[in-house]
C-alpha cells in the first residue's frame, strides 16, 4: 500500500511540475509586451514588473530554461516513473494487467493536466501569470545559466534580443481593437489615426493659396483698409512690400482693429508688422505643428523653392486635420465635351 500511495504521490509531482511549466510558457509568450513595459516603467512599478521585462527581452533563454524543466517532467520523469511502476507493480503482482493501464493512464493524464489546460489557464490569464513566476523563472535562469549559455554556443538564435518595437500599422489597429471593445473612445481612436496622417500632408495641402491669402500693402493707412479688414474675418494678414513676392511681415487682425479703435488710422499696416517666419511648401505638417508650438504667433508663409510667397498657413489649419474637419480637395471634374 506504502509502495502505491509513493507511486500516486510520484504521479502528481511529475503533472504539477509538468502542468506549471507549461503554463508559465504560454503565459510568457502570450502577455503584451507593452503592457509588461509599461507596468514596469511606473513610478511604483508592478510588482515583477521588472523581472517580467527582462525576461522578455531575452525570451529565448526563458524559453530554453522553460523547455528544459518541462521536458525534464514530461520525459525523464515519466521514464522513471514508468520503471518505478512496474517495480511497484511486479510487487504486488499485477504488473501484466495494471502497466499497459499505468502507462496509458499517465500518456493521458500529462497531456490534459500537464499540457492543453495549464497552457489554455496560462494564455487567459497571461498577465497575473507571468508576474508571479518571472521571479521564480529569473532564479532558475541564473542557476541554469552555464548550461543555457553552451546552448546559445549549439543554438545562437537563443542569443537574440527582442526589442520592443511597433509601427504605424499596428498602433493604428490597437486603437480600432481598443476602440470596438470599449477600452478607448471611438473618437480618441479616430484621432490617432489622424495623427498619423499630418505625416502624409505637406503645407502645401492645407495652405491658403496666394491668390486666396489675406494680404495688405505695406503703405495702406489703417482708416482706409478698415472695410477690409471688417469683411474678412481672418486672424493673420500677410503685408507686402511693392515687390511681388516681397513679404515684409504678418500682423493680426486684432492688432490692427484694435490701432483703428485707438484712433491711430493713419497708422500703416508696416507699423503694427511682426517679423514673418517663413516655411517651404513641401514641409510635413507634423514637423509644422511643433515649430508652431515653439513660435510667438501661430501663422507662417508658405515659400516655393525659388523663396515666391505662395501661400499662408495657420496653426488652426493642422489642428483641424487632428479634428476631423480638413477634407483633402477633390480634383475638379472635367468638362463635359
């Protein structure tokens, strides 16, 4: 009777060892690697945060030790408890009868037990999973680590690094998954993909055309553009010089309304100009929505490649593609002959 309990007590060691490893593997190729990053990156980080992420930039030693441990229960274990069993059995004299059961009995057992349900719990709950073994698995590596590392002399692809990277694709689907299962806004998601596409746009695309821009002369008095200023509602004015592409400035609406009010009509516009900044027409507008937030005021003018003044362009005009509101410009259709 001592001999079966020891055999049972044997049979339930080799599952369990069998059946953690297993789902620690699952559970460690399954949890996000950016949550990992980010629980680790806290002010406060996550308990086994930081273990977790070592372990996942050389996933290929886990891996290794993990394989090992596993294997060791699966086969050397199962070998030895396969001849312990018939010696308990020849004992007791059934072993004809009572081994080929044993045998099957235990295929099954470590398939179920040790194999599809640790592995099917481990992915479900990859995140607690991993957390709470990184640290035991990170002991276990270092006391494998001589033999781990004669692997990586037979097997170098268990030296490689896995960097956290991503791409513009992925983030893009991220923010749609999160967004059909409630985990973010639909609009915030919406907005990421906007995001990316200022990389896709140049100043070019979201300018107003010269021919469109709100411009006054250098010379003009204040009193005698006040029905213009007063019609055209625009923020920023461009002012220009007796040459064509002869940009002396920007001055805001406000500035020069405000002059008007103030008495000073026979004011120029040149007198209220501020210094312009110049942008070339095929700038991204990612790159112009920062060099707008390190300006003193949120227009710029937009140049060709010989320096003629084609255009001007806001801050507003970025920002609405980020709102939704820009709509690329159609082609116009072709007349009909």
């Amino acid at each position: 009777m001592n001999e079966l309990l020891g055999l049972a007590g044997l049979v339930a060691f080799i599952l369990v060892g069998s059946a953690v490893c297993s789902g620690v593997e699952a559970a460690m190729l399954t949890v996000n690697p950016l949550r990992v990053y980010e629980l680790a990156g806290r002010d406060r980080p996550v308990r086994g945060a930081k273990a977790l992420l070592a372990l996942k930039t050389r996933m290929g030693r886990a891996l290794a030790v993990l394989v090992i441990l596993n294997n060791g229960f699966n086969i050397f274990g199962s070998l030895m408890l396969g001849s312990y069993a018939g010696w308990v059995f020849a004992s007791q004299g059934i072993d004809r009868v009572a081994l080929p059961l044993f045998s099957v009995g235990l295929t099954v057992l470590v398939i179920l037990l040790g194999e599809i349900l640790p592995k099917a719990i481990g992915s479900r709950l990859a995140l607690p999973v991993s957390l709470a073994s990184a640290a035991p698995l990170g002991l276990a590596l270092k006391l494998m680590l001589p033999l781990v590392l004669v692997l990586e002399r037979l097997l170098p692809a268990i030296t490689a690094e896995s960097e956290l990277t991503t791409d513009e694709g992925e983030i893009r689907l991220l923010a749609r998954l999160g967004s059909r299962t409630g985990q973010i806004e639909a609009d915030e998601a919406a907005m990421i993909g906007k995001v990316f596409q200022l990389n896709d746009l140049t100043a070019r695309d979201l300018m107003v055309p010269r021919v469109s821009a709100p411009t006054l002369s250098a010379e003009i008095q204040l009193e005698s553009a006040k029905a213009l200023l007063l019609a055209n509602t625009a923020a920023w004015w461009v002012v220009l010089g007796r040459e064509v592409d002869e940009v002396l400035g920007v001055a805001s609406r406000e500035s020069l309304l405000a002059a008007l009010v103030e008495g000073r009509g026979q004011a120029t516009a040149l007198s209220l100009t501020l210094p312009v900044e110049f942008v070339p027409e095929m700038i991204r507008a990612d790159r112009l929505l920062t060099a707008f937030r390190r300006s003193s005021h949120s227009v710029r003018v937009v140049v060709d490649e010989f320096g003629g003044f084609v255009g001007v362009i806001g801050a507003d005009a970025v920002l609405a593609v980020l709102a939704g509101w820009w709509r690329r410009p159609q082609p116009a259709a072709e007349p009909i002959p």
